[in-house]
C-alpha cells in the first residue's frame, strides 16, 4: 500500500465524466491513442492515452469514463494531451481496464 495523503491533496484532483468522442492512432506511437473527449466545457479536448493494446478504436468511441480534468498539459510524442483517463491495471500489465461510469450522466460531471 502506498504512503497515505490528506484528504486536502485528494481535493485538489478535478475527476469529471468524460466521454470520448473520437479515437486516432498516435502518429508517432505505437501504443497510444489520441482522443478527443467531451468534459462538458463546450469544446472537445485532446488526451493521449496508451491503451492501443487493450481497446480497438470502436470499443472506445462513445464510452464516457473518469477523467482527471485538472492535470498540467504534457506532450506526448509531439501531441499535447490535456487530460488523463483513469484506468486499472493488473500487476503484469496484461490487462488494462478503463474507469466507466454506471447510467447515464452527462459529460462533466464532477467525481467527488
């Protein structure tokens, strides 16, 4: 188990329903995805995520999963993600699920 935090860094996290709208494969890497996401912002946003080996593009599209909305920007390869999805991963790596949300809700809802 990792070390414990207060719930003070916890909240500094802004998790929101996202739901991805369109998947491409990374131009410059074989495992990652470039996705555009709703977060209810009323623009789509751009997270790269490596889940190229675990999802087909079809099986991604339409899916509304947690997000962390608030991550500093980062280049991935030469593509700016602005966001992360959040996924379980199993100890060896050989299994990689997404974090989904149960019913219906609508894009940007916030996780607390």
């Amino acid at each position: 188990m990792s070390d414990k935090i207060p719930y003070s860094d916890f909240a500094k996290l802004d998790l929101r329903v996202g739901e991805i709208k369109s998947v491409e494969e990374h131009p410059n890497a074989d495992k990652l995805y470039v996705m555009k996401v709703d977060l209810g912002e009323g623009e789509d946003r751009t997270i790269v995520a490596g889940l190229r080996k675990y999802y087909s593009k079809e099986e991604l599209i339409g899916k509304k999963a947690i997000f962390v909305a608030n991550l500093a920007p980062a280049v991935l390869r030469g593509v700016e993600s602005n966001g992360m999805i959040l996924a379980a991963v199993s100890e060896n790596h050989s299994e990689v699920k997404i974090l989904k949300v149960d019913g219906d809700i609508k894009p940007g809802t916030k996780i607390s």
